[in-house]
C-alpha cells in the first residue's frame, strides 16, 4: 500500500512508523517489536522495500491488523532491478548499490512522514538521514538497533569513544578486531568507518531512550555502558525472534521433519550461515571436513548469491563428500525454515555464523551455538556467547582462517560425546527467566512508547 491509501485508512491508536534497514535480520526483529506493539493498542506503519515486505507478510498473522506495510521503492537499474532491493541473497558486488538506494530513499520516506504524520519514529542504525527528517518535522524519533549491545559498545568506542572506560579486556577486543580485518576485501568491510559513523549518529539522535534486541542477563554491563556514555536510557526488550508455529503448512519443513524425527533427541547439528553471507569454497570445505569428521547428524543450508549458477551445490563441496556422510546429512540448498528446525527436539546444536537474530533464536531454543563468525558484528557475538557461557567459538589459526579440527572437536563436545552440558543447564537457566520476564518487558516498553507518542 503506498502512504496515500495508508493514510486514508486512518487510524485513532496512537501512529508509529518504523523503517528499518532492508537486511532480513533488521526487518526480522522490527516485525516482532511491531506485532508486539499492535496487540498493546498501537498503530504500526511498517516501511520497507516491496521485496523485504512480501518475505515477512507469511508471518503476519490475523491478530496483527493494526500493522500496515508501506512499500519504499529504491531507485532500480537494470543491474539493481527490484527483486534485488534487499541484502537477502544480495551477491557482494550489489551491497554499495543497495546502501546508496536507499539513502536516495530519503526524500520519498520524508513524504510519507508528511503525508502520514505519526506520533513517533523508530528507526535503526544505518540512516542517520532518517531522525533528521522527523525532527525537522517535529516528529519524536527513537533508535531501535537489532546488533548486540557488546558489538555496539564496541563500534562506539573505537569511533566515537576511544577514553571511555570499556568493561571488557583490550585483548579480546584486539584479538577479534583481527580475525574480522583479515578479510577486508569483502564490500561491507570496507564500509565499516561509515557505518560505525552512521550507528553513532543514530544512537545519539536517539530521544532520550534507545532499544535494544537484547538482555539484561547476556549483556548488561554493555547495555549500562552504553546508558552511560550516550547519556540515555537503553531498554533491552529482547529476545524479539520470531516463534513460528511448528504445525502450520509447510512443505519444505515436512520433508526435514520427516528426516528429522527418524534421529535421536539432541544428536543433530542445524548448520546455517544467515541471510547475507555466502561460504567461500576454503570455508566450505573447512566446514565439511568439520561436520565429517565430527560423527554426528546434520541439516546444512547452503546458500548462493541470487543469480548463481544451478550446479553450485555440487561444486562448492569436496568430492565424494556426500556419500561419505550419507544418512547423516541432509543438505538444503537456499533457505531453511531456521526457526522451526532449531525448535526440533532432535537439533542438538547450532553452527552459526552468529548473526545477532539467529544468537536469540538459538537462546530461546534451548540450542548450543558452535560459532563460526564471518564478518561484521558476528565475531563480537560469537564473544558474548562464549562469555555467558551459552556457546563456543570455533577458534581461528594465526592467519584467520577456520581449523576445521577445531570445527569437529567442538561439535563432538556439544552434541555427540556431550561433554558440554554446562551449556544446555546454562540455557535452561536462562530461558526460565526469559519465559516469566517477557511479556512484563513488552508492556513496560508500551508504557514508554504511549508516553513518547503523547508528548
Ligand atoms: N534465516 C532462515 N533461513 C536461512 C537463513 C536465515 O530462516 O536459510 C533467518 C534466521 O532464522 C534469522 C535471519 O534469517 O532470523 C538471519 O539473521 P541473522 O541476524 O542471524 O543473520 P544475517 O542474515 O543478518 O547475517
């Protein structure tokens, strides 16, 4: 619906307008905040790209009326047609494209603003253009950003912060800083100055408070050195990951259940790298030698860049891999239904590339996560969830690159010799107090957010 027709509906609950960043992940947890807040009374206008917007729409269900989709059309070129506005399966050459679109979106989100003039903005971390726009309109605006309170901490402090007092060791910081600039030729990691910039700009233009997808338990320290050094209030209203529900009709999910069920209780290994990232033919191979070698059950979703060609499956993974694994493997090519797989009482494990949403939906399920980070944030994720005792990380060589003995050693601990059962007590702890605080949380979040919109 574009913002005229939106506006027409007009609706008497007080209005928010949320633009998240077109990443899968930003889109992810921005519907869960905004399902959240429609069932508390608000109105929710959800901007985004057409294509981001009909990847979500399966998960609106009928009690999440009050949401209305408002679709942001970036400018297109024959390389960069509309089905390629969104960093899902976006190939890399496409990704300093895609962050120029949508900055030339501005003007366009201005006027649905104008036209729709909500009582407050939540947006997140990479357009600093947009609480610019909303306060020259005199619309309150607050940040929402979906990365890791540590990650965040971290961005800030080596751009913004540098005599700040962190309260994590240098060296640790040092130590993955490394991993990550080993391989800086991707297009995102050179962009990194510039988002760490744009993420500062966002939290500082922040009114008063700032949310995060994250809690207390997992990052507090990072969540009160924020507070401190940008001088407001961050609320941690996480985990918001999507629940979705095991029996509904799903085809590509019935034929992995059906595998799936035939396994024992906790022996398998989902193995996914997120919505972006695409293995190089090192990593995969790396990581086939891990999961050989390690004995137990897998479900892999290996993904290409849209565009790919057809036989890349066959050619990514080492000769003979597949009959060698046999029944133990089961590998998927594209998207797998992560959300329902991690809640099979079969996965055991999780080896993640530890993008923030699949770190919460791997705490919410109960799943050791077995952290392969790639890129960006994920080596900070990877940290935290070692920390709090919920995951490992699969430690690089000296040069950056995986050891794929370590990649079977800990995913034998953690699922075939169990040997790592302080990781699922550590999980069980914590989603015991998760059950009981979440919806407390959800509604003091409303009480600020209905104050925000009324002053
Ligand atoms: N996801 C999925 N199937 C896939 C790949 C990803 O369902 O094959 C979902 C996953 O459950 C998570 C999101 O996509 O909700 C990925 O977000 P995350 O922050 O983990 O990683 P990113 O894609 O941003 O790197």
């Amino acid at each position: 619906m574009d913002a005229q027709q939106a506006a027409n509906k007009s609706p008497t609950a007080s209005t928010i307008f949320m633009l998240p960043w077109v990443g899968y992940g930003h889109l992810s947890a921005y519907l869960e905040l905004a399902k959240a807040l429609s069932t508390r009374n608000f109105h929710v206008y959800f901007c985004s790209t057409p294509v981001s917007l009909a990847s979500i729409k399966p998960r609106l269900i009928p009690s999440c009326s009050s949401i209305q989709f408002v679709e942001l059309h970036l400018p297109s070129s024959d390389e960069f047609p509309p089905h390629l506005h969104t960093t899902n399966g976006l190939p890399a050459h496409l990704v300093p494209t895609i962050h120029q679109a949508f900055a030339a979106a501005a003007q366009t989100f201005e006027a649905f603003l104008q036209t729709l003039r909500p009582h407050l903005l939540i947006y997140d971390s990479l357009q600093p253009w947009a609480p610019r726009i909303a306060s020259s309109l005199n619309i309150p605006a607050i940040n929402f950003f979906t990365a890791g309170a540590f990650a965040v901490s971290h961005v800030l402090r080596a751009f913004h912060y540098p005599d700040s007092q962190f309260p994590s060791s240098d060296f640790v910081l040092h130590s993955r800083w490394k991993i990550k600039n080993t391989t800086a030729e991707s297009p995102t990691q050179v962009k990194i100055p510039k988002i760490g910039e744009a993420i500062g700009y966002c939290l500082n233009a922040s009114r008063g408070v700032i949310l995060t997808n994250s809690f207390r338990e997992l990052e507090g320290k990072y969540i009160d050195y924020l507070s401190v050094i940008l001088k407001k209030r961050v609320l941690p209203i996480g985990p918001l990951v999507y629940q979705p529900n095991q029996d509904e009709e799903d085809e590509d999910y019935s034929r992995i259940k059906n595998w799936l069920d035939r396994k024992e209780a906790s022996s398998t290994v989902l193995v996914s790298f997120g919505s972006e990232f695409f293995l190089s033919k090192e990593e995969t191979e790396a990581i086939a030698h891990g999961l050989e070698q390690s004995e137990a059950n897998f479900i892999w979703g290996i993904r290409f860049p849209k565009g790919a060609k057809k036989n890349a499956i066959e050619e990514a993974l080492p000769e003979g891999f597949l009959e060698r694994v046999g029944g133990r493997a089961m590998v998927v090519e594209e998207w797998v239904p992560q959300g329902k797989i991690l809640k099979h009482g079969n996965i055991g494990g999780f080896v993640s590339h530890c993008g923030w949403n699949s770190a919460m939906e791997s705490i919410m399920c109960g799943v050791p996560v077995i952290g392969i980070p790639m890129q960006v944030d994920q080596p900070f994720n990877a940290g935290i969830l070692e920390e709090a005792g919920v995951g490992v990380e699969a430690k690089r060589d000296s040069d950056g690159k995986i050891q794929r003995d370590e990649v079977a050693k800990l995913i034998k601990e953690v699922v075939v010799e169990r040997t790592r059962e302080d990781i699922r007590n550590k999980l069980e702890e914590i989603n015991e107090i998760l059950r009981t605080r979440r919806e407390e949380k959800l509604d003091e979040l409303a009480t600020e957010i209905s104050l925000l919109c009324k002053n």
